[in-house]
C-alpha cells in the first residue's frame, strides 16, 4: 500500500477515534469537528476524574491512545496538519506516526503525539490544554 493511502488510513483512524471519545463524552461528532477545542473541557473533567491510582497497564494504555488520537486529530483539524509516517530503526515497529505542520516561520516542523501525551503521565496531574500548547509550541504553532 503506498505511504500516502498508509497515512491516510492511519489519520482516518485517529480522526474515528477521537469523535468516539467526543461522543463518549457527550459532544456531537459536528460539534467536535468544527472546533476540536470544544471537546477540552469534557475531556478534562474526565481525566480528572479517572482513578489513576488504581489504574492497570490496560487502562494506561487504553487513555494514552485517546490522548494521542486527540491531539494528533485537534493538530490536524486546527492547523492543516497531517500525519506521517516516519522511519526509526530505535522504534519496535521501525517506525513512528508524527505530525507535521507548517510552523509560524513558514517550516515545517514534526512531534509525536504518543511522546507529548507520554510526558502528561510522567508529570501529573494531566492537563489536557498544556499537552496540547506543549504539542502547539513544538511545531512553533503559538507566537
């Protein structure tokens, strides 16, 4: 399969899961298209609320890839992003999907949405507006 079908595919999957995770949380698929910032509070009050303590590595996994499919869907959705598919030798997949946008300064600029929401978890409490300004910042999204 070309990487542009592969990619598409993948950015489609992201997109399918994030308006799942909105509707969860009570958010219309429009709503959350038009404005994928309309999902925040929701989401926040969600993860607040989550028992993080008694979490097992499923649950670890299962919020770490809604994160991911969110912020890599608001990127995309918000700022003309896309996702790509990157080679990396160091990944168990000898790959990684990256976003990839055209910062402010005209270049174009990548972040892994897993890494960003990754370091939500190594720095708690989660907030989901600093990963994403932490995402935004890293593709010199923010003046």
């Amino acid at each position: 399969m070309p990487e542009s079908s592969y990619a598409s595919e993948w950015a489609a999957g992201m997109h399918r899961h994030a308006v799942g995770l909105a509707e969860m949380l009570g958010l219309s698929e429009q709503r959350y298209t038009e404005d994928p910032l309309n999902l925040l509070p929701g989401l926040q009050n969600y993860v607040d609320r989550l028992p993080l303590a008694e979490f097992e590595q499923s649950d670890w996994i299962t919020l770490h890839t809604d994160l991911t499919a969110y912020l890599g869907d608001l990127i995309v959705l918000r700022h003309e992003a896309t996702w790509v598919d990157a080679e990396d030798s160091t990944s168990p997949t000898g790959h990684r999907w990256l976003i990839e946008a055209t910062g402010l300064d005209g270049n174009r600029y990548r972040v892994e949405p897993y890494d960003v929401a990754m370091e939500e978890f190594e720095h708690p409490p989660i907030e989901i507006g600093r990963m994403i300004a932490n995402a935004e910042a890293v593709l010199h999204l923010m003046p």
